[in-house]
C-alpha cells in the first residue's frame, strides 16, 4: 500500500496570533517567535533575556517588560535564583497573564521547599526523536526545533536513559515511522531494557514496517473523526480521506495479530458530536488495547482559534461515561488539560530537554542530553515529579 506523503518541519513562524504590526527584530516581535523551531534553544533566550533586561533597567516600572523578562527568565533553564528573579520582577503586576506567571512560580517555590529525592530517577520519558511530519494539526503544540540529531547520538542518549534506570520511553515527533534509523534505535533501547512505545500518524504504516515495530510495548494510532470533514477540522494532509488511511493502520495490526495498538482522539468542539461514532470504530478494533481521548490544547493557538476549538473538559467527561458504559471492559482514558502541566519530560529532536505548563506558550526549557547528565537535569526546580508519575504506562494491561 503507497500513500503520497509529505515531510515537514511544521510551518510555525508567523502563525496566526501574532502582532504583524510589531516592527521585525523588536523585543516584542522577537519575544512572541522565540517559540519557533529555528529560535527555541539557549542562544536565543539568552540573547533576549539580555536585550530585556537592559530595556527594564531603563524601565522597571514597565509591566510588560517584566512580564517578558521573567517568563524568558523561567524558560531558559532557570534555576532557582532565575526563579527568585522572575517572582521579584511580577511582585507588583496587575495583570492577568502576570499573576499566572506567579501562580506557576508559588508552585515551583513550594515543590523546591518540600521533601525531594536527591537524586530522583525519571522514569518515563517522552521523545519527540523526529522533526518532520506527514500532516498539520490545527493548534499544533508539538514544539518543534530545527536541529536533528544523529541515529550515534540517539543510542548515546539511550546508553544516557538506562544507566539513569529510565524504564518507560515514548519515541515519537513529528512522525518518527519517517526518519530511517527508528527500528535500529527501538532495537537497542529494547535490548537496553527499556519499554518502548511509539507514537506515529501510522500514515506510510506498511506489514514490513509493521513487523520490525514487534519489540514495542504498544503502538499509538491516531483517529480524529470518522468523516473527511470531522477529520479535516484538526488534522490536514493533501490525502482527502484521512479516516480511511488512518482504519486502514488499524486494519494493518489487526491482521498481524498486533493486540499493542493505542489510539489517540484529540476532542474538540469540532468533533465532540463524532465522539461516540469513534468510539465504535476504535472499539471493533482487536488489536486496540487503551483508547485515550485528550483534551485539545490550545498551548500555541492564538486566543480566536482556542475560542473555536476548546471544548471545557465537563463536556467531554460526560460524554465519555455514556461511552464508558456502553463499552464496560475497555479501558478508556481521559487525558485532561490541566492534568497534563509538567506531566512530559521530553527530549527534543535535537537532544534538548524540555517540560510544559498547561498555559499558552509555558514551553520550558531544562537541560540537553547532549551535553548534560540527567542527574543534573532532573535536579531542575520546575519538574514537577508527581504530576510526571501520573503518565500512563508506557505497556498496556493485560
């Protein structure tokens, strides 16, 4: 089976929500791309966090300049003195994405101050090992970067995770089925004696592939919608039947008795009133073992696109009981929100380390296993590692 496919570094600059107004190469222009996949590293944040320093030494009263200061300050690696600093410069804010920025830094402040392994063992890992992508997603949230690493340094940081004593890993990008050394890296973590999950668009999933993908713990499969259109409203591709494509992966593991499928549902406004039809496609499945229904997460959508797309997460938990009852001895997940801050500790496709709030654009940056040890990563004040042991397993129950 061929399917036409494109690969992509996701086009993020300029993404709608962005002040074009704002002069090219201003503070507040280079502040609200510092998200983008050629920008999003220490350079660039250490350059802007010293461009904006020096204008708030010229303006401490400014609010906005502190605002943008001390949320650079929190994403660049921040230890706790750039945490202490980033609280100092909002003391006095009266705006509402400040005080958010505050509430984050309470809870940063009383995680460092309660009782902490001194050196905790990060267990699950999520690694976006792929930064290209066969498709778009509206409100696309994977944070994307320019560099790739190499398939040598990828088993240097699969030598990294397991001497660390990582037991869980979930190899995904953009869409990992698309960089060639993937079965080679998933043979060595395996051998390394780590569970390995994949998280793939299943979009050039063939028999071949599928049966290289046998030491994985589980798959994970995407359906959105059970219509072109339903599909189309988050996930775009030049192929007009992604539903088809997308049953046709499922079908795939079927046939080869692969019972470690887990497909994910991004719900929306867009297709809350497909959802029960989804369900019944999932649920024919054999080889589907968990169905995890996640929350649309508008972390890099401009206000207009989160206004149409959020759906509020009482919407959706009721519409999962009515399917929950429906289909008793399956395991359903609802993966909220806000039950998602600092739940990932990722590695990026360049080997930086980074973790999420659940807030717009609160992308942090943590460490790089290229340089670092995760003893000292994972030493980080804003990890928050009981939100991370919330994550499901990476192998399915029995």
């Amino acid at each position: 089976m061929t399917r036409t496919h494109i690969e992509m570094l996701p086009p993020h600059p300029l993404r709608p929500g962005y002040d074009r107004s704002a002069e090219r190469g201003s503070l507040h222009d280079d502040f609200q791309q510092r998200l983008e996949p050629a920008n999003f590293n220490t350079t660039y944040f250490d350059t802007l966090a010293q461009r904006l320093q020096n204008a708030a030494d010229h303006a401490p009263a400014d609010q906005d300049l502190c605002y943008m200061l001390a949320f650079v300050l929190l994403q660049n690696n921040a230890d706790t003195a750039a945490v202490a600093r980033a609280a100092a410069l909002l003391a006095g804010t009266t705006t509402a994405r400040g005080r958010r920025l505050l509430d984050l830094i309470d809870g940063i402040t009383t995680r460092a101050s309660a009782h902490r392994p001194v050196n905790p063992t990060v267990k699950r890992v999520n690694w976006s090992i792929n930064n290209r992508c066969p498709m778009s997603c509206t409100g696309c949230y994977n944070p994307f970067v320019t560099d790739q690493i190499t398939y040598e340094q990828a088993l240097s940081i699969v030598d990294k995770l397991a001497a660390h004593g990582t037991t869980d890993l979930v190899l995904a990008g953009g869409d990992p089925l698309l960089w060639p050394p993937i079965f080679d890296v998933i043979d060595y973590a395996t051998s390394s004696g780590i569970s390995v999950a994949l998280d793939t668009t299943g979009y050039t999933l063939t028999a071949d592939k599928l049966q290289r993908l046998a030491p994985l713990s589980s798959l994970r499969l995407p359906l959105d919608g059970t219509t072109p259109a339903v599909q189309r409203a988050f996930r775009h591709s030049p192929d007009r039947d992604l539903p088809t494509r997308f049953r046709q992966s499922l079908h795939l593991c079927d046939d080869a008795g692969f019972h470690k499928v887990r497909v994910h549902t991004v719900a929306s406004r867009a297709n809350i009133s497909d959802l029960a039809a989804i369900a019944d496609c999932v649920m024919s499945h054999p080889s589907v073992r968990q169905w995890v229904v996640f929350q649309w997460w508008g972390r890099r959508a401009p206000k207009s696109l989160t206004e149409t797309m959020a759906i509020n997460a009482e919407s959706l938990r009721d519409e999962l009981t009515k399917i929950r009852d429906r289909y008793p001895n399956r395991e359903i997940i609802f993966a909220e929100t806000t039950e998602r801050a600092f739940l990932n500790w990722m590695i990026q496709s360049s080997g930086q380390v980074v973790t999420f709030g659940s807030g717009p654009e609160e992308e942090f940056i943590i460490g790089n296993l290229l340089t670092d040890e995760i003893s000292d990563i994972s030493r980080h004040p804003i990890l928050d590692f009981e939100a991370m042991a919330r994550g499901v397993p990476v192998t399915p129950p029995s």
